[in-house]
C-alpha cells in the first residue's frame, strides 16, 4: 500500500526565513498533490495543487515543487511569519473517489 | 455560505452507544465524504458518496454507517461505540472527488470520546 512520509513532525524556523517542507511517498503513482494547513482544532483548508505533469506551482509567498522520479514533493513558505505557524498535510491523489491519501503533517513554528 | 458545518463538535460515548455525527453543506457537491484524524496517522477516509443516494467505503469503513438522501446531508452513524472509535472526524466535500484534483472543503471537526 501507499506510504507518505513527511520530513519531520516539527519544524521551527525564524521569522523573515523560507519554510522548506519535505512530502516523499512509495507504492504509488498519484495524479496530483494537494498541500493543506491545519490550525489546532481546525479543519484542514486546501492551498495548493500541483498535478503529476507539472514540476512547479506558486501562490503569493507559498511555492510547490512536484518530483515524480524523486516521489517527492517540497512546499517552500518564503519570507514566513509568526502567523504561518500550524501544521501542514500533504495529500496524494488518483483519479478514483477514494483516492486521496493524506501524509501525517508537519508543524511548523516560525519564530519572532 | 457556511462552507461544510458538522455537529456535534464535542462528544462523549459510553462503550456500545449508539450515535450520529451530522454533516451538510450548502456548495451544492456532488462528493462527500467522512475522514478519522488520529495522533501519528494522516487523515483516513471513513465513507464517501460520489451524490445523492450512492455511498461507498473507505480505507476504515468498519463500525460506522452512512447514507445519503439528499445532495447536502451526509449523515455518519457510529452503530456501537468502540474505544477505538476515539477520534476527531472530519466531514469534506468537493464538486467531483478525483477529477483533475478538486478542491476540498473541510468541516471544522468533530471530537468523539468513547470510554
């Protein structure tokens, strides 16, 4: 079955400094990948996708790279602040319903 | 437009209880479904519907029970409550699940003890 792995559970970073998160998988082929952010007791909301034929995507500060020789996929936060702190999911999807598989997510905490 | 609203946000089961977490959205999606979020494990698809009155499993579909009558209701049934059914659940809707990758929109949660 699938395996998503996401670099580090926790993540702390300064202010001002780029966010570099890490989404590798296994025993999969996905046709897109979604990034979401978490706040503590919260639902996840969407904020980028990126499809399997695409090597970039940006949004504003957020920027997305898509590896699929590598089987990874790396979500850049450029210029962070304190306010970007939460957690963020990695999500790979196939073309089925029920194919969207969700990576554990990294916390991140950007440091003033 | 409330998005994806689930009740109830807290609550506490006794061991072989019985109870429904309610989930509507107001979008007008086609595709629903129910995710478990526990410490360590990414999200785990419970239930989906692809629209009205077409449910299907999950990844984890065992003790819990779903239909769908109408396009914004996705009502999901816990049959007998399980410690293991602990959780927050998450109900999400889309316009059409694996299609280009649509865009998901989460409800804001609901945290279920069972002791």
């Amino acid at each position: 079955s699938q395996k998503i792995e996401q670099n580090s559970e926790a993540l702390n970073i300064q202010e001002g400094k780029t966010a570099t998160l890490t989404c590798n998988y296994t025993n999969y082929s996905p046709a897109y990948l979604q990034w979401y952010r978490q706040d503590p007791g919260r639902g996840p909301v969407f904020l980028l996708l990126i499809r399997e034929n695409e090597k970039e995507k940006r949004k504003e500060r957020l920027k997305v790279t898509f590896d699929t020789t590598l089987k990874q996929s790396l979500f850049h936060i450029t210029a962070s602040q304190p306010a970007d702190s939460a957690t963020y999911l990695c999500a790979l999807g196939g073309t089925g319903a029920n194919n969207l598989f969700f990576g554990t997510g990294t916390r991140l905490t950007v440091i003033p | 437009n409330a998005g994806v609203t689930q009740t109830p946000k807290f609550q506490v089961l006794k061991t072989g209880q019985s109870m429904t977490l309610q989930c509507a959205q107001d979008m007008n999606h086609e595709y629903m479904s129910w995710y478990r979020q526990d410490p360590g494990m990414g999200l785990r698809l419970i239930h989906y519907s692809v629209g009205a009155g077409i449910t299907d499993q999950g990844e984890v579909p065992n003790g819990y029970n779903v239909s769908r009558s109408t396009t914004e209701d996705f009502p999901l049934r816990l049959l007998s409550a399980a410690p293991s059914q602990t959780s927050v659940y998450f109900c999400a809707s889309s316009l059409l699940q694996g299609v280009a990758g649509n865009t998901i929109y989460f409800g804001e949660g609901s945290w279920l003890t069972v002791v």
